[in-house]
C-alpha cells in the first residue's frame, strides 16, 4: 500500500503544487470557452480585420498582406519553424489542398530563422521550393506575434480582409472547409 | 553474484528500453522511463540525466531532413524513478520526469521548463526462481524470465493544450496511455539477451485549447504506439568482483495515425529505428548501479517518419534495497 500511496501523493503534489497544465490534462475540458470578440475591427480572431504586415519573402521581395488579397480570394499564412509537424501539415497542404485553391494565395511564414539568407537555405534543404506558395521571413517574429501563432497555426483570411480561422492545422479538414466557402 | 548480475543487466536494458527515445522538444517530449526491480529486492531508487540533441528529422516521406541553418535544439530530463515489491511476483514502479527545453535558432531563442509525463508501471514476473544460469544442462535451463507488464503515462507535463505561449513550452504530450509489455530475459553467464514488446493505447480526449487560444471543441486521439527492442549483453567480472556490463540494443517504435472527431488525422504518427549502447557498473559489497547509455537514431532514410533524429546520452545511479 505504500507504493499507492506515493503515487496519490505525488499525483496531488503535481496537480496541486503550480501544477496547472497537469490538471488540465489530466481532467480536459470539452466546454467551449473561446471568448466573445468585437467583429469588424482590428484583430487576429475570427470576424476581425486581419492585421496588416509587410515582411520580405526569401527572395527578399517584400509582401505586404493586403496587397495579397487585391484580386485573390483569400490569403492563407501557415507558421512554421521547419520541423517534423510543420513538415507535416506543409505537405499535406502542398498535396492535398493548394492544387485545389488556384486564387487563393499561400504563405508559409518562417519566424525562426531571423535572416532571409537563412530561411532561404531551410527552404530550400526542406524542399518548399514550389511556385504556388511563397515562404516567407518573420525576421522579428512580428507577425507571429500578431497573429497569436506558433509552430502549425494556419490563419485564413478571406477577400475583404476577415480572418476567417486562427487555429492548429490539425489534419487539414477544417481549412479545406473554410476554403471551399470563400 | 547471481543477484548483482540480474541486477545490473536489468538497469542497463531499462536504460536502452527507456521510451525517452521518442522525445521532442518541439512537438512533446518529457517521456519516462520504465524501472524494473530485480527478483528478491524490496525496491529501488533511480536517478538519471537525459541529454537528447536533436539533429535534423525524418519527413512525412521518410527522407533525412535538417535542422534550420544555425540552429541548436536540446531537451534535458532529470528522471526521479521508484521501485517497489508489492508480492513475491509482482512489483510496480514511478518515473517522475523534469524537462528543460533549450532551443537556439538563428533568430529565436527558447528556454522553458516544466515536469513531464509520468509513467505508473506494474509488473508481474512469471517465475519464482533466478532464471540465469551459467551452463545449459537440460532444457529448463533456457527457459526465459518473463515479465508481464501494464504501463499508463500520465499528462503531467504541459502539452499544446494547456495555457501556454508557444510550441516551445511543451514537455507532455497531453494524453494518457496504457501499454501493455513483455519482457523477456535469458542469462547464461556471461551473456545476456532481452527482448521487449510494447503495445500502447491513448485515450482519446477533448480539446478546447491549442497554444493557449481556446477553440471549437473537437476530440483528439493518437495513434496506437509499438515498442519493439532485442539486446544483448556482456558482463566483465573485475579483480575486486565488482562488475562491468556492456550491453548493445536495437530499437523500434511506431505510433500510427491518430484520429480528430474520428477521422483519420494523416498528418500524424511516426517511426524510428535506434541503436544503444549502455555500461553499467555495479558494485559488490552494497547494491549501487552506475550507467551510462548513448542512444543513437539510425539517420538514413526510411529509418523513421515524421520524427525528430537525435542523440541521447543518459547517466544515471540506481540504489537497490534488499
């Protein structure tokens, strides 16, 4: 019995002692608790006016997102620090959904790398060299800061400027969703 | 001698087993290891340091990718373990991890820390007599010690659903899971060979947060995960009769594709083929066990997917209580 109770022990411990995350795992939540957003102005969640950014490409071209979107359906910027899960959601976006999307611009925007010389050489070794998207270079990580990003997060934006998603990847079904509607 | 042999063989198989292996900093590491505590002992204390480097990753294709240009990624563990003897056959462990992610790119840097997951483990040892021999007499003699085992991982450490800032705060992964195991452990002195199957379910669970933004609920389930791993190994016996064993390891682990709202999710599930190779040193006159493993991730091609290649280099101590 000793052996339960170091373990009921130290599960209390890990739950009670600062422990937050552990709980929130170990108890997870299906309540939808995402907040109410003001729709129409500035912002990075979904109804807002996506916020505006100018960042060079790895062919130090700059883009700015607005001006993306003059002709195009919508703009669609995928985070990405070159990694196995980015890898990941990059091909399957590659394969599966920008053949799909010939008027909707795609952007991969990678905020590690800090240079335009040295994002350009992860591309290329990554092999996301391809003509129907661009990589872009968050040398400051101002744009991923913006937007509330991190490693996968994919951000929709739809012609008129409304971001229409702000969320993980995950396995591609609900951007493909989102796209069809744009 | 018989009792500090099993003892030793066991702390560095353990060492080789340790599911670690599958560890990312960038995507949820922070895993435990497994303890077992030899026959006739009454527990067991294991401390131990990770070192896990990280080296470029197998793409979705199986193909050798690199790091970014300048990059430096890291994830360090200090694994607290505890072994104890519920019967003559049963026994039932603790792996307590505590991570530190220290991540360097050419434009981002990143330390966090935070524990891990942890891992309960229960065993149950289908024989009642030391199984090691030092010749074959008759067919008994090459009768294998056969471990039946139940592991369940908890989500202790912080996952990509809890309230975090950035991938980079990850040490769990978020999810429970239960594996079943079989360890299987011939010796006829001074050889070893040990062979460990491992199936594992994850509980499928609701998200309602990603990276600290919540989200539309939706249930998230990862793919079914397998563990194989054969060692061999070979114990020195020295002058003082104090003992060296030198034990040499191949593993393979397979997570298949998991599932969202109960779809197949494609862009998940792994592999990875590993090498490793561990030293122990046990003493002779008190039960204290020194090792050291390098664990190495075959880095060709095919040899894993979706998975980051690293190496990891482990020291650890055991103190056994008779």
């Amino acid at each position: 019995m000793s052996f339960v109770r170091l373990v009921i022990v130290l599960i209390t411990f890990l739950t009670l002692t600062g422990c937050e995350n552990a709980a929130d795992n170990m108890l997870p939540s299906s309540e939808d608790k995402r907040p109410v957003v003001e729709q129409g102005v500035p912002g990075t969640s979904v109804g807002q006016i996506a916020l505006d950014f100018t960042i060079p490409d790895t062919l130090n071209n700059p883009v700015t997102m607005s001006n993306e979107l003059v002709g195009s359906d919508g703009v669609v910027l995928y985070f990405t620090m070159w990694c196995p899960v980015c890898d990941s959601h990059m091909s399957h976006m590659r394969a599966h959904i920008i053949p799909n999307y010939p008027n909707i611009k795609f952007f991969f925007i990678d905020y590690v790398s800090g240079s335009v010389t040295i994002a350009r050489s992860a591309q290329i070794s990554n092999g996301y060299t391809g003509t129907s998207y661009s990589v872009l270079v968050d040398t400051d990580q101002s744009v991923l800061t913006a937007y509330r990003g991190t490693m996968g997060t994919a951000v929709v934006i739809d012609a008129s400027g409304i971001v229409q998603m702000n969320e993980d990847y995950k396995d591609g079904t609900k951007i493909n969703s989102i796209l069809e509607n744009l | 001698m018989m009792y500090r042999f099993m003892v030793a063989l066991l702390a560095g198989a353990i060492y080789i087993y340790s599911p670690g292996v599958w560890a990312a900093s960038c995507c949820g590491g922070g895993s435990s290891t497994s303890l077992i505590l030899p026959k006739f002992s009454k527990s067991m204390v294991d401390l131990s340091f990770d070192f896990e480097n990280y080296d470029g990753f197998w793409n979705q294709d199986g193909f050798v990718t690199p790091d970014p240009p300048e990059s430096d990624l890291n994830q360090y563990r200090f694994n607290t373990g505890y072994a104890h003897r519920l019967g003559s056959n049963w026994q039932a462990s603790l792996v307590v991890p505590y991570v530190w992610n220290q991540n360097t790119y050419a434009g981002l840097d990143s330390r966090t820390n935070d524990f891990g997951d942890t891992q309960v483990n229960l065993w149950y040892e289908a024989f009642e007599t030391v199984m090691c021999v030092w010749k074959v007499n008759e067919w008994e003699d090459l009768m294998p010690a056969a471990y039946f085992g139940a592991s369940l991982t908890l989500p202790t450490g912080t996952s990509p659903y809890n309230d975090v800032a950035n991938s980079f705060d990850i040490t769990g992964r978020g999810f429970y899971r239960l594996d079943a195991n079989l360890l299987l452990d011939k010796t006829i002195y001074p050889w070893t060979a040990t062979l460990l199957l491992s199936y594992g379910i994850y509980q499928e669970r609701p998200v309602n947060r990603e990276y600290g933004n919540y989200v539309e609920p939706y249930e998230k389930k990862l793919g079914d995960r397998q563990l194989a791993s054969l060692s061999f190994g070979y114990t020195q016996f020295l002058d003082s009769m104090d003992s060296l064993t030198y034990t040499l390891a191949y593993s393979y682990l397979n997570e298949d594709q998991g599932t969202i709202n109960g779809k197949t999710n494609y862009t998940s599930g792994f592999k990875k083929n590993a090498i490793g190779f561990t030293v122990t040193f046990s003493t002779l006159d008190n039960d204290w066990i020194f090792k050291g493993t390098y664990n190495h991730a075959l880095d060709g091609d095919d040899y894993g997917r979706n998975f980051p290649i690293t190496d990891i280099f482990t020291i650890g101590v055991t103190r056994v209580f008779r």
